[in-house]
C-alpha cells in the first residue's frame, strides 16, 4: 500500500521551502535549519520510496520516515520526547473504543446473530426487483450500525451471503459489487471508527460527527438502492434447481424475531450515544456486553469462541495502533518542521475561491484512495489538510463526514480497495478480482455523487447537528 501521494506534497512544500530558503514556522515544537538541504530531502523520500516499495508494514514504514526526516531535517534531538509523543495517543479514553467495537462484531459473526439479521431481511426482500441484491445493503447498513467497520462489514455479511447466491441466477459482479458497496457503509453509518480516528486527531466531538452522519448515510443507501433498481429491470432472478416460495405474511411477521438481537444492539449503542446517556466509549462496553448475553442467551457463547474472537480484535486493533503511532511520530516532525503551517498557506494563497482549493484536496484524496489503505491515508493526511481547512471557513465537523466518505470510497477504489480483496478472498467458487472491480464502479460512481451533492447541499450533513445545538 503505498503513500506516494502523501509524501508528493510533503516534498512538494519542503522543495519549495529548499527553493525559496523558507525556514521554520515560529513557535515550532523544535528548531531546524533556516534551509531544508535538498540532498536531505532526496535522502528521506528515496527511503519512503525503499520501505514502502519493500513490502514494509504501514505503521513500521512511517515511524521509520519519521527517524530519517528527524535526524536529517532537525538540528537539536527530539527522541527524548518520543514516549511522551506515544502516550498521549495510546492513552485517549476516545480510542478504546475501537477494539470494543471490533470485538463486538467478531461475538456477533460466531454467534450466528449476523445471519438470522441476513436471513430475516431476505424473507422481506427477496420479492423486489433484485431483492438479494437489496438484502445485500440493507443487511450490511444494519450491520455497520453495531459493528463500525467496513472491513468487518464486508467480511461477516460477505460470509453469511455468498452461499445464498451459489444456486441463483444473480450476476456474480453484481453480487461482488453490492456486498463490497454495503461493506463500505461500515465506517459512514455511525458508529463508524473512522469518525473516532478523526475526532482524536482534530479534537472533534465524535456525537456530533455522528449525527452529521445520518443524512448522508441515508443518501447512500437511497443512491444503492436505485442502482440495483436500474440493473434489475426486466430481470428475473431465481433458484437454478427450483423457483423460491413467496413468504406468506405470517412467515414474515414470525421472522421479525430473528431480528430482535440485532435491535436490541443498535439500541444499546446509537440509543444510549443519541440519549446522551454514554460516550461512545462506554456505548462499545454496552455493545460487547450485550453481544456476549445474547450469544449466552442462544448457547452459543463458548470460551473457543470468546478466544477466537479476541484473537480476530487484537490482530486488527494492533494494526490500527502501529499506524496510529507511526502517523503520530511522523506528523509531529513534520509540524515540528512547519510543513502544516507552511502547506497551509501554500493553499490559502492560491488565486482560488475556497471550493476549489477543496476540489483539489477532494481530487487528492481520491488519488490516493486508489492505492492506499483507507485508515492510514486518514491519519497521515489529515494533520496536514485539517489546518487548510479550517483556514478556508469550512465546518470541521461537515469536513470531517466529507474525508470519512472519501475512505469509504478508497476502500472500494480498484486497485487497492482493502474491501475488494477481502470478498474476492472469501469467494468459494473461482473467479478473477476483475469480477469485483467491474461489478463495484457503479456503486463507486454514485458514492462520488453522493459526495457532490454533500459539498452542493451541506445542509445534508449539519442538519442533525444544528438541531441538536
């Protein structure tokens, strides 16, 4: 996963401070020469380059960009502040929550209550033009309430899906496509990690990003919805070996049980966040809680289970820490060298009114969605843009909704979409990645509309949070 385009702009201001003799920022949190040496700079990127290109993990290969541009481009020693620098991070009761979250989803995947959510909503789809295929969103939407992740998203409804389609005449790149897209609702639909990342980052409250996030979740959905309407006409999709029964009304009311955990979760975590009763720290504890009664409840808890699914948590949530500690390292050169203040004013002065500048910026994140990892490509980058924004007049919490959409579009961007390569990894019947990537660019493009219309209509996003005020 490379970070070329971070690191693009990065050169790119320390260039034009090499070339102009611009020195540091006052008030910078270490001193540095009044000119950056361009063999220096060379020297550093041709290391990102090496690690990067080395296969070297995200997190490793940041914190260690971070030690070269520091002894290269610092003139005083800046590793006795290091364990301070990590602590702060490591400690914030805001990030604790994102290993509960994970781990919430991991119990619901092996206690089954993902696939009674699955089956349920097939009973009252499955009739519609395409109806497997809305079961697909609207099973992952649900999901992506309780879970906050579109990894998990994608890879615990994409598991209970696929066999459904294994006997159907459904297009395999539709089916791709759909469950791909609705995996990608994991980080938009609060309670979405992506908006914890952000607000720790920015200082931003997490409730309020939240609630600027239904409006244009609801969009999404809504955009979906219409493009498996379009592709549906006209077809008929059915059982290879023998038609599908319609569900009588009694069949359907009678699975509305099945139901029941999934709702009972959703109210533990949006209702008690929304009520202002918990942070969504301690919603995370409340959802965890009631995952593991529910799986007691069912018989299904076991102490394998429970392992397995601490295992699946801790892999992912070491990951995000050493990405997050990495990125922090790193960024606190960087400001250190003055290369936010100094890209800040680079863009500021451009002879464009504010929404072209964020035009740029959304182009740059799109770029760079298209090969590299959703997750890092926040906690490089937003340190450095956060500032420009906020200089331009724009709503920290609006931006905030704007960058977690373009993740999510990252996420199933070919040909690095992290969310595309775990379905394509989950296929049981063979298949080119082809498959996945053709049958996701019309979810894609109506993503980037939705996007459009959120920079047109922020009213879209804010609504919520003004009547909220």
């Amino acid at each position: 996963m490379l970070a070329i385009g971070f690191i693009v702009i990065v050169g790119l201001v320390l260039g034009i401070a090499t070339l102009f003799g611009a020195g540091p920022q006052a008030g910078a949190a270490a001193s540095v020469a009044t000119a950056v040496p361009s063999w220096a700079l060379g020297a550093v990127l041709a290391a990102f380059v090496i690690f990067f290109g080395g296969g070297v993990y995200v997190g490793a290969a940041l914190g260690l960009l971070g030690l070269l541009a520091g002894f290269a481009l610092s003139d005083r020693p800046f590793w006795n502040s290091i364990g301070d620098m990590l602590w702060a991070p490591s400690t914030n009761f805001v990030l604790v929550s994102v290993p509960l979250f994970l781990l919430m989803g991991e119990v619901m995947l092996r206690a089954g209550i993902s696939e009674k959510l699955y089956r349920t909503l097939n009973i009252w789809m499955g009739r519609l033009p395409g109806g497997m295929l809305h079961t697909n969103i609207v099973s992952c939407s649900v999901f992506s309430a309780i879970a906050g992740s579109s990894v998990a998203t994608a890879a615990t409804m994409g598991s209970v899906a696929l066999p459904y389609f294994e006997k159907s005449r459904y297009s395999p790149k539709m089916v791709l496509g759909s469950l791909a897209a609705g995996g990608a609702l994991g980080n938009l639909i609060p309670p979405g990690i992506t908006f914890i990342i952000y607000g720790l980052i920015t200082e931003t409250s997490v409730g309020d990003l939240y609630l600027a996030a239904v409006g244009p979740s609801v969009l999404v959905i809504l955009l979906f919805t219409a493009v498996i309407l379009v592709h549906s006409r006209n077809k008929t999709y059915e059982d290879v070996e023998q038609p599908r029964q319609k569900p009588t009304w009694r069949h359907r009311v009678a699975s509305l049980a099945d139901l029941l955990p999934t709702v009972i979760l959703i109210a533990l975590v949006l209702g008690s966040i929304y009520a202002g009763w918990a942070t969504p720290t301690e919603s995370a504890a409340l959802g965890v809680a009631g995952a593991v009664i529910i799986a007691l409840v069912d018989r299904k808890l076991k102490w394998a289970m429970m392992m397995d699914s601490m295992r699946a948590t801790a892999r992912t949530t070491s990951m995000i820490a050493l990405i997050l500690y990495g990125a922090y390292f790193l960024n606190y050169i960087l400001s250190s060298l003055g290369v936010p203040q100094m890209l800040a004013k680079f863009l500021t002065e451009l002879p464009l009114p504010g929404w072209g500048v964020l035009l740029i910026i959304i182009c740059f994140y799109l770029a760079m969605g298209t090969f590299m990892e959703g997750m890092a490509m926040v906690i490089t980058t937003i340190p450095l843009i956060f500032p420009v924004v906020v200089a331009l007049g724009y709503d920290p919490i609006w931006f905030g909704v704007v960058i977690t959409m373009l993740v999510e579009i990252a996420m199933i961007s070919p040909p690095d979409g992290t969310v595309l390569y775990v379905l394509q990894g989950m296929r049981r019947q063979p298949g080119p990645i082809t498959d996945v990537f053709s049958g996701v660019m019309p979810f894609m493009f109506v993503y980037i509309l939705a996007v459009c219309l959120l920079l047109v209509w922020p009213d879209i996003a804010m609504w919520l949070v003004t009547a909220n005020r």
